[in-house]
C-alpha cells in the first residue's frame, strides 16, 4: 500500500452549525459556472507526485499526472492501461515486465509522450539524493533499471532484482507517476548516470566505488528537481492528465485549468467536465463552514464528523455522505527516545487512552476502533487482535515495575538512564488547524498527567510539522495515514530502513522479526501464505505497539447541490470532482472516446 500523511482528520469545532441549519434565505442562487471550489485545510507540501507526501498534495496530483496502469473505482482493480496500450507481458518469474506505450499522448504544452519520459521518471524517483522523494521511492527499489526495447520509443522493458507481489498496483499504477523529461531535466542529466550507480548509491550515497561524474549528475539533478520551483510553478507542474496547473497562491488558491490536449480514452471514470478546479485554503474551520453556505466553496470532502452528524439537508441546497476509506488514526511516539525505546512503556501509554470515549464525545460514532493499520475492510485485517481499555490502574503497575516512579517529589515519574535522571516529560505535536486532534491529546494529556506524566501540546504548520516528522525531531505527535485500495504492504511505514534518510517510518520502528516478514511479504505470490504472513506480522507489531492504533474514521463530506454526475468510492480522496457534471452549465470537458 501507498501511504499519505492524511492532513485533515477531525479539524473540528463546536460553534460553526449555527451557519448551517435553519432557514436558507439570503444565500446566492446556486452557480451554474463550470467550475468546482473545493475547500482545502492547508496548503499542498508540493505538486510534484515524488517529492509531496501529504494527502491533500496527492488529490490535485491525481488530476495533472497519469501512470502506466489505472484503477477501475468501480471494482478497484488495476487493470486499466492508461499511457501503456494493454496490460503489461510478465515474465513467469515476475522478473521483467514488457509495456507497450500509447503513441497518441501528449504532454499538456503540446510535446508527445514517450518511453524516454517513463525511463526518465524511474531514474528520477530512485535518485537516492532526493530526500523528498524517500516515502514513494521504497517501492520502486525491486526495480533494477528499464530501458526501450530494441530502441522502440512507444516499448519500454522493467527488470526487476527481485519480485514484488504489488509490482503492477503499487508501482505502475499509483508510485511511478510519469513526469516530462523535456521539462524536468532540460539538461539531460539523468542521462548521465546509470542504473548501477544508482543501484550503488542507494547502498551508500557516499560509496568510493562512484565514479565522480556520475555522482555529481545524480547530486545536481536532486537538487535541480527537488528545487520549490520545480514543485509548484506552473512552468513544470505539467502532466498528460486532464487538468494542469494554472496558479498557487500560498494559502489562499490553487488553480486548475483543463489541459488542452487531454483525450479522454478510457471511459466515463476519465472525464474532464468543470473547466476549472479550484482548492481554497481555509485554515479555519468556521470561516470554511461559512463560505459553503455562502456558496463560495462547493465542496468540503473531509469534514469533522460532528458537523457533518448536525447537516440539515432540507437547507442551504447542502448533500451529505460518509463511507470508510482506508485510513487510520494513531499516536506514535520516537522510539529513539529514551522515554519510549521500551515497548513496555508503550504499552503503558496504550492503557491510558480512552478510545471509546473519544469516539463517542469528539467524533460523534463516526469511526471504528482498531489494532491495526491494515484497514478491517481488507481480508488480510487481523480481527481477533483485542482492543486496548482504558486502565490508568494496569498503566500505573507497568510503570512502577519498570522503575519509573517520582523519586523527588516533584509530581512527576523519572528514571536514571544511563546515570542521568530523566523525567518524564514531553511534548505532543499536531498540525495547526486540527482541532480535534489537539482535542483528543488535552484529554490525553490530562489523564496522563493523574499517573505522574507531563505531556504538553504543541501545534505546527502543515509542511514544518512534516519536515520535523520526517526529521525524527517530534517527542509524539497524533497523526492519519491514508492508503489505495489494495493488499496491505507496511514496509513504507514500518521497516526500520525507512527510517533514515526521510523515510516514513518517523517513529524509528524496529523489530528484526517484522523486518523479516515485511521482506518476505513482499516477495510471497501465494496469497494464502501471504495472508498467514501478514497476520503474524500484525500481531509482532500489536505486541510491540509499534504505534498506538486508535480508530478508522470514515470520511465524511459536504457539497452544494448543483451537480450530476456525484459519485463516492473507496479510492481516495473518495471522489472525482473532475468527473461531477455542474447543472445548466455551457460548457463541457473531455468525454470518452472510444
């Protein structure tokens, strides 16, 4: 699975229904202008698929780039080729995969799409230089290099150094997002290194055995491609998708226009209707709440449960849904840490908790608890893990036997480490504007502190809370990760090499026996052996409490009433504004065409 640091779960706040129920008198007459607004919490970290690791940078994402292979969200299979022609020819050892290219694609200024630009892509992502693109590029490491075959532009060969079960769904279609080289590396410079100096430097970015120029190619290429401009001028946010960029103003808009040479191949799941798409940043959850009764904002596609429980859909021209959709909340703490590098101690943190509680008072009942980060919608959910009670008395036990207790009379648990006296004393970290979130670790708090623990609270802008995630410089933090619809691959988020070098592991995870099983997961093809794999591997990570798995929301929406053509599934963000069809609207977008 893919994961995406989900940025929006439970903003929340408790004044803002006063703005949307009762009489709806005084709004603006529903729009009929071809175009969608979609509210936005915060800011897109980047528009570059490799380099951007947030939910909210993936949704635009989805409708400016393209892959190899897509999804079918009607039965959530990927088995539609996309920029490949057919499916592609595997080799019976899962070693090699053969594509044939579309010739008929072009890149959104114009310039068709080639094979050049799919090696071009591969190269860019495992350029182990680029510490942004750390997070997508674990899954495409099995892949040794690609190359046309027998110099054809529209055939292009990927040889892999080991299989992977998930090569076609994780990697060609939704990893290996194809980018335009003509754009990307104007100056050729992933031609100038091979595949095996990748290979070598992926092992050791500092390796005696890379010759010098290839070295320097990589390292100017990073920062070449890693460069800010690079991830949000509309000069090179360009795919072969239906829309590309057209402006980004720093937390007020981002805009979407439809691109001019996207043709519409495979089918209604594929148009391009509203001529524009429009993301508005609304940090406030009232101000956001305000300007959907406004009619200034269309559409908010994850909203706190408790606004979304109070909507009152005969008013305001307002339509409500709600739906599981693979994501999961937890709390992880640094297990580097001296505080937290004792699974023991986690679980004491465990038993402090009170999940139902919170799922009733600040969620509303709108989520499910859980052990696990494999979503319980999948077969491969270990059910039978038991959910964690609240026991600040089992907590306070584990605690004292471990030696943490308050040996001066100070209020507060401490322990000698390595002949210093350490308390315990630390602080919980949570992007700005997620009330809940901040809601939930106050009650935490709190009771942490009736057993000797003093925990604060502390609030972070979006991408400067993702950089010091990703730098391993937060105590705690309450976060959600959000995946694609597919069998459950936790290597990203939980081997212990995807904690160095901006990997997602961000909690420093580590346990060689689940190591083992996530490598061997991978490289498993039958689906019962997988299947046994994957539920000891959860029970290892249930007994170390890798993280502490709170719950699986369900995402829940709300949108102006002036479209057809709504629909919601289980790939996220759960919907296709670009496919939604604006009532008396004159103009239209790009139908299929076949």
């Amino acid at each position: 699975m893919v994961w995406r640091f989900a940025c929006i779960l439970y903003p929340s706040t408790f004044i803002l229904f006063l703005f949307l129920a009762g009489c709806s008198g005084g709004e603006r007459p529903l729009s009929t202008d071809n175009r969608v607004i979609e509210w936005e919490l915060a800011d897109a970290d980047a528009l570059n698929p490799f380099n951007s690791s947030s939910a909210n940078a993936n949704d635009l994402e989805e409708h400016i780039y393209q892959r190899l292979i897509g999804i079918d969200v009607k039965t959530m299979k990927y088995d539609i080729p996309v920029l490949a022609d057919s499916m592609p020819v595997v080799s019976p050892d899962h070693l090699q995969y053969d594509f044939v290219l579309r010739k008929d694609i072009k890149w959104a200024d114009g310039l068709p799409f080639t094979g050049a630009d799919v090696i071009f892509s591969l190269k860019a992502l495992k350029d182990p230089y680029d510490v942004e693109s750390a997070q997508s590029r674990v899954y495409v490491d099995p892949i040794d290099s690609a190359m046309l075959i027998n110099g054809d532009p529209y055939h292009v060969r990927f040889v892999f150094s080991k299989p992977y079960f998930l090569a076609i769904p994780a990697i060609f279609g939704s990893t290996l997002y194809i980018l335009p080289k003509h754009l990307l590396d104007p100056k050729d410079l992933t031609d100038h290194y091979s595949w095996q100096a990748l290979a070598v430097a992926a092992k050791n970015p500092d390796s005696i055995a890379l010759s010098k120029p290839e070295k320097q190619a990589m390292q100017q290429f990073a920062t070449w491609f890693s460069d800010a401009k690079r991830n949000r001028d509309p000069q090179y946010v360009l795919g072969t998708g239906p829309y590309k960029l057209d402006a980004w103003v720093t937390n007020q808009y981002t805009r979407l226009v439809r691109n001019p040479y996207y043709v519409n191949q495979w089918g209604p799941e594929f148009e391009a209707n509203p001529d524009i798409l429009l993301y508005k940043t609304i940090n406030d959850f009232n101000a956001a709440a305000t300007a959907l009764k406004s009619h200034d904002v269309d559409l908010l596609g994850d909203i706190p449960s408790e606004f979304w429980v109070r909507i009152d859909t005969n008013h305001n021209e307002l339509k409500r849904t709600a739906f599981p959709l693979g994501q999961f909340a937890y709390i992880g703490f640094n297990e580097k840490s001296p505080l937290f590098s004792d699974p023991a101690v986690r679980w004491a943190m465990a038993y402090m908790i009170n999940r139902p509680m919170i799922i009733k008072k600040l969620l509303f009942g709108m989520a499910k608890l859980t052990q696990s980060p494999v979503p319980s919608t999948r077969p491969e959910h270990d059910s039978d893990l038991p959910i964690i009670p609240f026991d600040p008395a089992k907590a306070e036990h584990i605690l004292d036997s471990l030696g943490w207790k308050d040996h001066d009379g100070d209020g507060i648990r401490d322990k000698v480490i390595n002949g210093k006296r350490i308390p315990f004393k630390f602080t919980f970290t949570v992007n700005a504007g997620n009330n809940t979130r901040m809601q939930v670790l106050l009650i935490y708090a709190e009771a942490l502190k009736k057993i000797g623990i003093d925990a604060s609270v502390n609030t972070l802008e979006w991408s400067v809370y993702l950089e010091r995630l990703r730098d391993h410089l937060l105590d705690a933090h309450l976060g959600g990760w959000i995946t694609d619809p597919y069998e459950a691959d936790e290597y990203q988020l939980y081997h212990s090499s995807q904690s160095k070098n901006g990997g997602s592991n961000a909690d420093s995870y580590s346990d060689p026996k689940a190591d083992k099983l996530m490598v061997d997961i991978r490289q498993e093809f039958d689906p019962v052996k997988r299947l046994a794999m994957e539920r000891q591997l959860q029970e290892i990570m249930y007994q170390d409490q890798a993280n502490l798995f709170l719950w699986e929301p369900l995402n829940t929406a709300a949108w102006l009433d002036r479209f057809d053509s709504v629909t919601w599934n289980g790939y996220h963000p759960g919907y296709n504004a670009a496919t939604w069809k604006v009532r008396g609207a004159a103009s239209g977008g790009a139908k299929a065409t076949f």
